[in-house]
C-alpha cells in the first residue's frame, strides 16, 4: 500500500469548507488537477453514486462513493488493474476555522508499484487540491 496525505488549516467554518468539498461537480472550478466531474445518471451525492472523474495525465476514473459522514468526511473508491484507490476527505473545526486533510490510498497487489511510479504527480494533484479548497472555502 501507499499512502499520500496533506493537511492544511483553512479560516473559514467546517461547514463552509464541507459545502466546497462534498459539491465535487464543482471542482473544475478551483482544481487544476480536475478537468471534469461527471455524476453518472444525475445520482445525488451519496453512498453508492459512482463518479466519473478526469485529470490531465491520467486517464477517466470511476470512483464510487462508499462511506460519508455528513458534514465531516466522505470516501470513494477506483478500482484498477491488480490495485484500488481510496480517497478520504475530511474536515474538523479547529479554533481559528476549520482543517482538511485529504488522503489516496493506493491497495492491492500493484498498489505500491503504481503510487511508486505516480508518486510526483499524485502529490502535486492532492497538492492542488488542498490549496484550491482553502482559497475556494475563505472566499465568502
């Protein structure tokens, strides 16, 4: 397994930042690292929506959503060959706002080799990531 993980506090309430992050239609918007979000059948988001995502350099993932606690987390699954993604993203109120912290896991059979092999990529994405939630999530 391989893990990739980033934290970074944000001045803006859990709630706020939970609104930015569960809306994943709208991450083109502020990510870089996504180019298009596509919820397949208009499903709601919830356990079971599956999620078409795309990203330069990499090619259209399905994810499929499989826990969320409202308001604080939610997780989603891609499944490759010999190896799954799992991606975590969570929020907790801090004194000063809130914190992010987002994670891949990268399991299976070839899950190491392929975080190996992506390690820069993965790391600049997940990176953007965090610093487009926080500027979307402190804009008002």
């Amino acid at each position: 397994m391989r893990r990739f993980t980033i934290t970074t506090d944000i001045a803006a309430p859990a709630q706020r930042v939970w609104e930015v992050m569960s809306d994943v239609d709208r991450w083109p918007e502020w990510t870089p690292s996504v180019t298009s979000v596509t919820r397949q059948g208009g499903a709601p988001f919830a356990v079971g929506t599956r999620v078409v995502i795309r990203q330069p350099k990499f090619p259209p993932a399905l994810w499929t959503i499989t826990a969320i606690e409202p308001g604080r987390s939610f997780t989603w699954v891609a499944r490759g060959p010999g190896f799954q993604s799992v991606g975590t993203h969570r929020v907790d109120p801090t004194p000063n706002g809130s914190r992010a912290t987002l994670s891949l896991d990268m399991e299976g059979p070839l899950g190491g080799l392929f975080g190996r092999l992506t390690r820069g990529i993965t790391e600049r994405y997940i990176g953007f990531e965090a610093n487009g939630l926080k500027a979307r999530s402190e804009r008002a």
